[in-house]
C-alpha cells in the first residue's frame, strides 16, 4: 500500500511529537511535525505530501501564507486543521482528507 | 421568556435519530466506551458530527483506573460525571475531584495536557465526555468545574452550559446551551431554541421520553434542526435528558 505523507505543523512541540508518534503508529501513514513554518515549506518542497494539518497556535496571518504557499506548489494538496490535540479525532481527519470525494 | 411553540403538533419535519444500540463501542478492559460519533478507531462516515457537537463519549472507567496524561488543543471538552468520582489533573496546576451533579469544562486553545482517573477503589466512574467545536481558534487555556444543585432540574431544565462567563452553569467559547431535566412520568416541558440556525441534541441519560413525536429510550440520541422549540414528555418515572443546542455550522 503507498504511504501516506501527512505535515504536520503547530506550535506546541509536546503536542507535535505526540501527534507525529501517532501519525507514525499507522504503518501506512508518515508523519513529519514542523514548529517553524520556513522548515515546514522547505520540507514540503523536498517530500510528497498528501496532507497538512495545521495545528495549535498558528497565527490566522500565518495560517493564511501557508494555506497559499501549500496550494500554490501542489494544488491538489488537502490541508485540513487538526482539532483535539490527540487521538480521538485524528484518524477521522486522516481518513476523511484521503477518501475518494464520493465518499465525503 | 416568551415561549413560542412552533411544534404545536410535535411533529418534527427535520432530525436524525441515533439508537442507543447503534454507537459506536470500545472496550479496553479499564474503559468501555459508547461513541455517538467516530471517533479514536471507531469511524463512520454517517457519523462524524451533529453541528458543532463532534464528540459524544458514554465512559465507564474501573475502579482506580484512569486516563493518563494526554494533550487537547483548540476544542471545548466538557465532562459530566453520571456515578462515582473522577479525579482531574492538568498542565495549569488543577488537581480536583468532580460527581454527579458537578460539571467540568476545559477549553483546550492553545494546548492543555491533563489526566482523568477514577478516584475510587470499590465503584466504577461513569461520565459523559463531550467535545465542541470552539468559535474562536487559539484561545489561553482554562479550566472550571461548578457544582449545580440536583433539585432545579426536578420537572425543569436546569441550565448547565452557556456561552456567557455571567449566566448560569460553566461557559464556553461557543454558542451552545446545554440544560439538564429530571422529570416526573408524564411531566412535559417545552424547550425555545435561543439562537436562530441553532439546533438541538437531545440525548436520554436514564429512562424514556418522547420528543417532538418521536419515542427515545435510555442513551438515545436525537439531533433536531430547522426548528425554533422542542416538546418533550418523560415517559418513565424519574426520566433524565441532556439537551444540547449547538450552532449547525462551524
């Protein structure tokens, strides 16, 4: 099965390892977390991502020139923002982002 | 208030009915869990949400088991103890105890970490753990707990949840309004939605109702929209219902 690549971009670095652990407990899935914003579109540049998911604290300004930059370089690029800060809601997320659009 | 029923005939033309039976269910030995809506490794397209309202959880913790400590972010979790005690421990220095009849409500904002355990070593805990969807991204994290007196919701919707720090219950940053009601066999009472686009959830903790013209039995669930007032009539003795009036879009 293809991996799926997720970026994961917050401000909190104890909620962003822990999503990242649990992004990379899905054998299919992985996950790379991202605090600073400039690193987040190298990387992005560099790996084929399926997803973004935003989470905590970024800035609406900010939100903004990502959500741009991102669609801009990949317009096919699902970015979805990441509610919960856990487990409970992000496999809904996920598997939402990556359905076949008839199944949304 | 003015009370205007526009269910007259209690029919309700617009709903979704959500059969105790049909949630979805986790068991890890410490934990059973019912979900309303999908979530952690329960997922089901059809039912991701009702409104703003996306986590309705029906827990049942062992005797001095517990949640560990675990992250939220951006979302407004509120918890309401059914049986025994649950003991709370967050990032900001919170150490308590809430039971039946207190409710706790975390707004989550910008990160929280917390843990929740069964406090007793002889009773399990059962609470309901609910999560909104919060108006306003980014927010400083706060936590509040309230102990409400069990005797305003004999025969009356005691009011438990708003969006506004000076009426009754705990607030959050929503327009939501929550209100409990223990009624009587054969009690009635009307419920006027505050918000216009509102609708409402109303979900059965003990017992039997009808709502509008719809029969629901204990941990039912039915969310109703396009309506400006609710009917419901407790058809069992000592019958308990949450209703939770939810803005329809994010």
């Amino acid at each position: 099965m293809e991996i799926i690549n997720i970026l994961y971009i917050g401000r909190n670095a104890q909620i962003l390892d822990i999503v990242i652990r649990l992004i990379n407990s899905n054998d299919n899935w992985n996950g790379v977390g991202m605090l600073c914003d400039e690193k987040a579109k190298q990387v992005f540049m560099q790996t084929n991502f399926s997803i973004v998911l935003l989470g905590p604290g970024i800035e609406q300004e900010r939100e903004s020139e990502l959500r741009s930059y991102f669609t801009k370089v990949n317009p096919t690029i699902k970015i979805v923002q990441h509610y919960g800060g856990g487990s409970g809601l992000l496999q809904s997320e996920i598997l939402s982002a990556i359905a076949p659009a008839e199944n949304r | 208030m003015e009370n205007k029923d526009t269910t007259a005939n209690h029919k309700i033309a617009n709903y979704i009915l959500h059969k105790a039976d049909s949630r979805g269910h986790a068991n890890h030995g410490w934990l059973e869990s019912y979900h309303t809506f999908s979530f952690a490794n329960y997922q089901n397209k059809d039912r991701m949400n009702f409104g703003v309202l996306r986590v309705l959880n029906d827990d049942r913790v062992n005797q001095g088991m517990g949640f560990g400590k675990h992250p939220h972010d951006n979302m407004e979790i509120i918890s309401i103890p059914l049986e025994g005690d649950l003991e709370h421990q967050d990032s900001m220095g919170n150490t308590t105890v809430i039971k039946e009849g207190d409710i706790q409500i975390m707004s989550a904002g910008t990160g929280i970490f917390h843990s929740e355990k069964n406090k007793n070593q002889n009773q399990l805990v059962k609470f309901l753990q609910i999560w909104i969807y919060p108006n306003k991204k980014n927010v400083t994290p706060r936590y509040d707990q309230i102990t409400l007196d069990l005797k305003d919701r004999h025969n009356k919707l005691q009011q438990i949840l708003s969006p506004n720090p000076e009426d009754e219950g705990v607030w959050i940053h929503q327009d939501a309004w929550f209100h409990i009601g223990r009624f009587d066999k054969g009690f009635s009472n009307s419920y006027p939605l505050k918000k216009s686009g509102n609708g409402i959830y109303a979900f059965v903790l003990k017992g039997d109702f009808t709502v509008g013209d719809i029969h629901l039995n204990e941990r039912d669930g039915l969310g109703i929209w396009d309506t400006e007032s609710i009917k419901i009539t407790a058809d069992s003795e000592g019958a308990e219902i949450l209703l939770m009036e939810v803005p329809m879009e994010l």
